[in-house]
C-alpha cells in the first residue's frame, strides 16, 4: 500500500491532523492504522476537558502560563508553554465546527471546571465524557473526507527505515512508512509513506494498574526508540491520584477526574481523618504528583490498600449533573456517594515524556513525526497540569498540518522488501506472554512507581534483563501476534523508564528518588 501520509492511532492528535490534510489536499491520500476499533483510544477516557483560557476578565494566558510552569516544577520548555496556551481558543472554534459539544451554562456560556493546579475556572467539558465526545466528532468527519482510509485491527509493527532497505539506502536514515499486521486475516503487509505520524498514546499498561485503555503499551514510543529516534524524559510518569480501587485489581481502573475534587470532594484516610493538608495548603487541589505522593506515603505508613474520596457534603443532584458517568459507575460497585465515601488509589496516567519533537512536531528521524501522549514537547515538563493533554494535542496536530502545507514531502524512490518471517512458526506457548507481562507490570509497580531509589531501579534492570531475552529469542522464533508485540513493546518502554529514571540525580514534579532527598 502507498500513501502519501501515514498516520499510526486514531485519537485526537492523529485524527485532528488526518482531517486537517484531507480537508486542504483532497488529491492526497491519507491512511490511518489503530490496532482495536476506530475509537478505542486514550482520548476515548478523557473525562476532565480541554484547558482553555476563556473568560479574560477573571482569566489570562498569564494565569494558565503561570499554573503549567509550576506544575512542570522548572523543566517545561516556556516558549512551547506559551504557544500551546495561546492557540487553545482557536482550536477550540475548529472542534466546535467539527460538530464537538461542550456544557453551557444557563446564559449559553461555557460551563468552565477547575482542576488540580489550576487557579481558575478554565476547563471546557461535555459532562464527564468529553474526550469520547471529541472522538465522536472528529471521527464523524473522518468518514465524510473519501481520501481517509482508516483501518481498525490493524497494528504498526515497526517503522520502515534505512535498516530494513537491501539496496539504494539513501545517505541519511529516515521513515519510509511501516510494517503493518492486519488481525483479522494474520497478514502483515507494508505501507510505504511519503510522511509518518506516531499518534499511538501512552504506556499505561507497562504498569497493569492504570486508568489507560489496554491499548495503551507505548507501541509508537518503542517503535521509534527501534528506529534510533531520539526519547527523553520517560522517568517522568504520570500516577492519576485518585483511580476507583477495585479489589480484584488488574486489567484497567476506572478514573474518578480530578474536576470530582475540583468540585469540592476531600481525601480522608479510613479514620475519616482529612490528610492533604498535611502535605500542601491547596488541600485537594495540589498538583497530582503532590497529591499521588501524599496517598503513596499514607498508605505506606497505614498499610492500608486505599484511601477515600468524600463526596456525602456535596449538593448530590449536581453531581450527577456534572458526573453522570462517575455516579452511575459507582452505583454499579455498591457505593452510593451520597453516603458512602468512594475507595480510590493512585494508577498510572499519563506519561510526560516521550518521542523528542521540535514545535512543528519533528522527531529527530527524518520523515517521521509524533504527536499526542506519545510524543515529548516541552509543554508539560516534570508534571503535566491537569486537561493540558487534549490541548496539547490539537495545538500539535496542527502545526504538524501547517508544516505539512507549507513543504512537500519528497516520494522516494524505495524498493522496500516484503515483511520476512521465514523459520518462525506459530506461537504453542501464549502462556510465555502472559507469565512475562504479569512479571513485567509487577516489576514496575513494586521498583518504578510513585516513589522511587537507586537499590530498586537496580534490580529492576536485572530482573527487566531475564524478561527482555526471554521475549526476543521468543518474537525471533514465532510467528506475528499482537499480543508478543505489545509486550515486546512495553520491555523497550520499561527499559526507557528505568534507565532514565537512574540518571536522574534531582527529585521534579512526578519523579520521585529517596536517594535524590537531601538530608
């Protein structure tokens, strides 16, 4: 297959630049690949919002600029920072062209939350669905442009690159497109691009406990990690404070959003004893890797498996009208918010790091570009502020398109050679997967979590060393699966984390080393 631009994942990031393209060039072809149905995605479980700076008589791009710099704890890139702010209310007029809906109030304003973070109301919202809505809209015009192809159960096994050419390798490496496994029928054919786009989302599931999709296993990051592109700033890894514990653990964990305690709900501990304000004077309204490592230390101390979020003092029938979903799932466990205090326990989120990309989305591989969770901007630094992450997105897939409008990318004349799995046979053992994704997740939690030191990211090198030549003598010597893929893909991810977790000799935002605390 050729086109002229690929673009790996179908969350806002790729799907927001597909229809930017299609709209101004409809004599080019863009494919977009995502390996489960079309809209399973990170941005599928957005439930806060879009950060946007609206209401300019209590508001300003100061003010929002001012709040992700001090989340970001020193390591944000202030031009981006600017930048991505300043451009949020434009892009907010396109998603709203796009058909979006967002909550209004009585008077038809927008109906603005506060989150963790944030020093004013800014966050616009379709009850406690927006990223689902967002997804819906965009995937609406997706399928009225005739020049997208989108294809779902489709997943990008590696990047095409100088390394898999035979003959005629051009002087400098660069992406020629991707190697793809279509799921269904158990092909695997190439799609060879003029320009590629990573828009594959987090790595989450590295963790087993996580508010992500199980999608989410940092495919695009490992695959440009492969492809020699250049990744920073992996230690920094998200932990959503406050996740619905379930006793049963594993698989994903539903998210109670952050707006919840923006809307007035307290933290206590099983004593009923109301904790944050031990740790910060913003109470619930720290920062999250404030408030993760709070809950960390307390249920450290405790031994305990949760803590709880009291929402019983709240005006319940706005609740439900803000959180109709939150509500109703935890109706679903039993726990009726009213009266019972809701059991919640910090997962992993949100990945700050990623594929390094310059302002116009640019990896350091030629042809190839990243965008969305996958992709390191600048913007969020050592700790992503709260509804940043969407923004981010828009702001980045379009400058990805403008770049795209204003230089053409050259087609090459490449004879790329059909994917080779000669000598492997069909996998006999699936339980080798399942016995290396238990140990990795285990892994990460117990050495790579909220809090960190030196001794445990050593041992999980060694013990990361046994899994990793476990999985690739096995990828070397079976067949094309998704699942020996994905967790080939979070080993590379796992790797990434630790190692730049070691070189990190100062404790900022969401990274956390006991041996970085001086005494």
């Amino acid at each position: 297959m050729i086109t002229n631009y690929l673009v790996i994942g179908s969350g806002i990031a790729g799907l927001t630049f597909a229809v930017k393209i299609a709209e101004k060039f409809s004599n080019k072809k863009v494919v977009i690949v995502t390996k489960a149905t079309e809209d399973e995605s990170n941005t599928k479980y957005a439930q806060g919002g879009v950060a946007i700076v609206l209401d300019e008589e209590k508001d300003s791009f100061k003010k929002h600029i001012q709040d992700t710099l001090i989340a970001g704890d020193g390591l944000c890139d202030e031009a981006v920072v600017e930048m991505v702010i300043k451009e949020g209310p434009e892009r907010l007029n396109e998603l709203l062209h796009w058909g979006a809906n967002f909550d209004k109030d009585s008077s038809g304003e927008f109906n603005l939350g506060k989150e963790g973070g944030h020093s004013e109301y800014r966050v616009v919202h379709y009850k406690d669905i927006t990223g689902y809505e967002i997804e819906r809209a965009l995937l609406n015009r997706v399928h009225q442009l005739p020049n997208i192809t989108l294809l779902p159960y489709h997943f990008a096994i590696d990047l095409i690159t100088n390394h898999h050419l035979k003959k005629n390798k051009p002087k400098h490496d660069a992406c020629y497109g991707a190697y793809v496994f279509n799921q269904k029928a158990g092909t695997i054919f190439k799609i060879k691009a003029d320009s590629t786009l990573l828009a594959s989302g987090g790595i989450g599931r590295v963790y087993g406990h996580t508010t992500n999709p199980v999608i989410a296993t940092g495919d695009g990051i490992a695959m440009a990690y492969r492809a020699k592109a250049k990744i920073t700033d992996m230690e920094f890894v998200q932990f959503h404070p406050t996740a619905l514990y379930d006793i049963r653990g594993g698989g994903s964990s539903f998210l109670i959003s952050e707006a919840v305690r923006g809307f007035g709900a307290v933290l206590r501990n099983k004593e009923g004893y109301r904790f944050m304000l031990d740790y910060d004077e913003r109470g619930e309204l720290a920062s999250r890797d404030i408030v993760s490592q709070s809950i960390d230390n307390e249920l450290k101390k405790s031994g305990d498996t949760h803590v709880f979020l009291d929402c019983t003092h709240l005006d319940i029938e706005e609740f439900k009208l803000h959180f109709p979903n939150i509500y109703q799932k935890c109706l679903d466990q039993h726990i009726n918010i009213k009266t019972d205090w809701i059991p919640v326990v910090p997962a992993s989120h949100y990945l700050c790091g990623g594929i390094n990309v310059d302002k116009n989305g640019k990896t350091t591989l030629a042809n190839l570009f990243a965008c969305g969770e996958c992709s390191r901007t600048g913007l969020h630094g050592a700790n992503r502020l709260a509804s940043n992450s969407l923004l981010e997105a828009l702001v980045y897939a379009h400058n990805i398109f403008m770049y795209h409008s204003k230089h053409s990318s050259q087609t090459l004349n490449l004879e790329i050679p059909e994917w080779n799995d000669e000598g492997t046979s069909f996998p006999d053992e699936h339980i080798t997967i399942q016995h290396n994704l238990k140990q990795l997740q285990a892994l990460m939690r117990d050495y790579v979590g909220i809090v960190r030191s030196n001794k445990r990211l050593t041992k999980a090198i060694k013990h990361l060393d046994l899994i990793y030549n476990e999985v690739e003598d096995f990828y070397k010597e079976s067949k094309i699966t998704t699942s020996l893929c994905e967790l080939r893909n979070m080993v590379n991810v796992a790797h990434l984390i630790i190692t730049q977790s070691l070189n990190r000799k100062e404790n900022k935002g969401g990274y956390f080393n006991l041996n970085n605390v001086k005494k």
